[in-house]
C-alpha cells in the first residue's frame, strides 16, 4: 500500500443476492419451489480509488448507487466480491442509526461499549466520558436507555464518541442530517477542525452546499461505476445537470407512453387583472412567464381571440424557483414572453388576453386570462 493513502480501492466490485422467493408459507414453497430465483444485483463495478492521508472527500450520487455500501465496505463490515479495500489508520465510521448501539442500555453505557470497540481502554473511556457526553448535550438522557431516543439523539450520541476515539480515517454516512441546525453546524465546526489537524474523511451526503464547503474532493457514484472525481464544484455541477438530464428521460417515456401528463405554469406579470390602461401611454408591454415540462405542447397567446406574436427572454428569478421541479426541462433564456401593443390600434374599451399550454391531444395544461380595459385619452 502506497504510505501516502488512507484507503486504497483496487478493482473491487461488490453484488447482492437477491431472492425472488415470494412464497410465505411451506405449502407454497413446496408447490413452486421452481419458481424460487435469486438474482444478482451488482452495486459496484470494478472501482478504483485512493484516499490520501488528510483528504477530505464527499461520497455523492442518487438514492441507491451504492454509497452506503462502499462506506460498509471501508468499515469492513462487509466484503468485497472481487477486488480488495485496504486501510491504513485507526478507523472510526458513522454508518446508519443505532448501528453499534445496545438497544436496552442507557447512553453512558453504550459509549462504554462503543469506544471499547474502537480499542479504547476503561481507563482512556473515563477520562474523555466527560467530554464526549458534554459535546452531546445530552445531559441527563445521557442515563435513559438508547432505545428511548429520537434520531437525533442518536445521531448526538455516535456523532460524540466517533470523534472522541482519536481515529485517523472519519467514515460518515448521510446521518448528520437527522441534527437540528444547532448541532449539525456544531458537527461540521468540529469536521473542520478534525480536517485541519490531517485526519481523513469520507463523508456521504446530499446536502451538496457542505460538500462545496468542507470537501477538498468529490467522488460521484454512478449505475456502479465512478463517474467523476475531482473539484467538488466541477463534480456537483456534473452530477446536477445529469439528474435533470435523468429526470427528463423519465418524463418523456412517461409523456410518451400516455401514463402522464405534462406540466405548465403560466403567469401574467402585466398587465394585471382589470388594469384600466390610458389611451395616452400609447405603446404598452404585455408579459409574463411560462414554463412545461412538455417539450410537444403549444404555447398560444390570443389578444381578443386572435393569436399574437411574442418574443421569448431570460427570467432568472422565475428558473431559481422552478428549477427543480422541472429540471431538465427549461432554459432560463426561454421562461419569459413578451410583445408591444400599440392602444390606438387595440381601441377604447375592454380586452382580453389568453395565455395556455396545450399538449397534442388537447388538454390544457395551465391557461391564464385578464381582462383589461382601454380608457379615452386624458385631456
Ligand atoms: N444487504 C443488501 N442486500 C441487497 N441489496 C442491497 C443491500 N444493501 C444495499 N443493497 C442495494 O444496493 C444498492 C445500493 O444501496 P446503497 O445503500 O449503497 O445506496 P446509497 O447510495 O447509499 O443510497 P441512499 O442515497 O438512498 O442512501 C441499492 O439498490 C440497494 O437496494
Ligand atoms: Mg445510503
């Protein structure tokens, strides 16, 4: 192992059975114990990695593409397929909630059996009992049985001990999110400092604004492979634009297959409802946004039930708020429409104009009207 690494990954590739076996009862797994299927679902594929002593890095990637099993597999909980994992340092991971803690006994005694377990003596646990409790804010809970916790509370309590086990490889699994505000900056105070003094952490998480923050490296975990490493800035970017790319996919099969229909918003900015417009201002500007993740829909704008002619522009504040929810589906430069009217051709009295989207078979996906009124000119 190369001295300067934490960790090395070497061609390691890790599976799951999975046993199809649907049959609850004897009778049943007599009758179709032909039908009995274990199938393989492979989690990782072939990774290839080194931590460096002193690195911090950010496991990132969707529900499910095997972050958690590759932390599990660093804290050698669980094995490789293929391939190998070696560690160099004393390791301390943070994986899901009330892993490593009796159920029955109180928080005290389970930080007892936790630091025993990372090699600390009955004699180094009394000295530092003080301070992890103390960085748990427990106080007097610190006596109830575990079991009587809430996520939080755990969290407190693992957070406060693995930090306390003088460990030189952090491994930490998304868990700090259960934390109220309070103590999830009180965590990542203490990550840095840990950071600062050279240890080696590997954090999973999906909060990417800590990754930016904390993170000198991101490692984004894609369909089993490693997709990226690198600049957590550049990686996260990366990452986002093919969630939405993903989750577009997703929407046009699901368009396409008729199982779901499309979604729009529409807004008119100005003018509003029942505005009473003076013939003097002449020239005035109709606008709004729109948006849909239907990329076949029609968006029509009428004027007295006659379609208009309109521009599309940039409408940043719009895309900050939408952009999730339809991620993948718009650009910031096309969410805004926009076109001139001059009063005297429209006329004195009332007006209205239509905004909507239309998908192919017709249904109205968001439509929006306002009625408007031209006044005579002011003498
Ligand atoms: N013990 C297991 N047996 C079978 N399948 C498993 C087991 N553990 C994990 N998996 C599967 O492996 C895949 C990766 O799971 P993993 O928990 O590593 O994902 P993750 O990236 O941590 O996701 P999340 O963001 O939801 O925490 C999932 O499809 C999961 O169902
Ligand atoms: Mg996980």
């Amino acid at each position: 192992m190369d001295s300067r690494n934490a960790i090395e990954v070497r061609n390691m590739s890790k599976y799951f059975k999975i046993d199809y076996d649907k049959s609850n009862t004897l009778k049943d797994k007599l009758l179709y114990w032909k039908r009995h299927k274990v199938e393989r679902h492979q989690v990782l594929n072939d990774i290839n990695l080194n931590i460096r002593k002193g690195e911090t890095v950010a496991l990132i990637g969707t529900n499910g593409s095997g972050k958690s099993t590759l932390l599990k597999l660093m804290t050698k909980i669980i094995f490789p397929n293929s391939g190998e994992i070696k560690t160099d340092g004393k390791l301390t991971s943070l994986l899901e909630l009330g892993a490593g803690f009796h159920q029955d006994f109180t928080g005290r005694e389970n930080i007892y059996f936790n630091a025993s377990i990372f090699g600390l003596t009955r004699k180094d646990i009394e000295e530092r009992i003080d301070e992890i409790i103390e960085f748990s804010e427990l106080g007097e809970f610190i006596d109830n049985p575990v079991r009587t916790y809430s996520s939080g509370m755990y969290m407190r309590l693992a957070f406060s001990v693995a930090i306390n086990v003088d460990a030189d490889i952090l491994l930490i699994d998304e868990i700090l999110a259960v934390g109220d505000q309070h103590f999830q900056e009180k965590c990542y105070r203490k990550l840095e400092e840990l950071k600062r003094k050279g240890k080696t952490i590997v954090i999973v998480t999906h909060t990417l604004d800590v990754v930016k923050k904390l993170c000198h490296r991101a490692i984004w975990l894609y369909k089993g492979e490693v997709r990226l490493d690198g600049d957590p800035v550049y990686v996260i970017d990366e990452y986002l634009e093919q969630v939405a790319k993903d989750h577009k996919e997703e929407r046009m099969k699901a368009l396409e297959s008729g199982d779901g229909k499309g979604r729009a918003a529409i807004t008119i900015d100005h003018p509003r409802d029942f505005s009473k417009l003076e013939l003097s201002d002449n020239k005035i500007k109709f606008d709004g946004w729109a948006l849909t993740d239907d990329e076949a829909a029609d968006f029509i704008i009428t004027l007295d039930n006659e379609a208009v002619e309109y521009e599309l522009c940039k409408r940043t504040d719009v895309y900050e708020v939408y952009k999730e929810i339809y991620a993948g589906f718009i650009d910031e430069n096309k969410i805004g429409w926009i076109f001139y009217r001059n009063l005297n051709d429209l006329g004195v009295g009332e007006h209205k104009l239509k905004v909507q989207y239309m998908d192919k078979k017709g249904n109205i996906l968001d439509e929006k009207e306002c009625q408007f009124k031209v006044l005579n000119e002011v003498a």
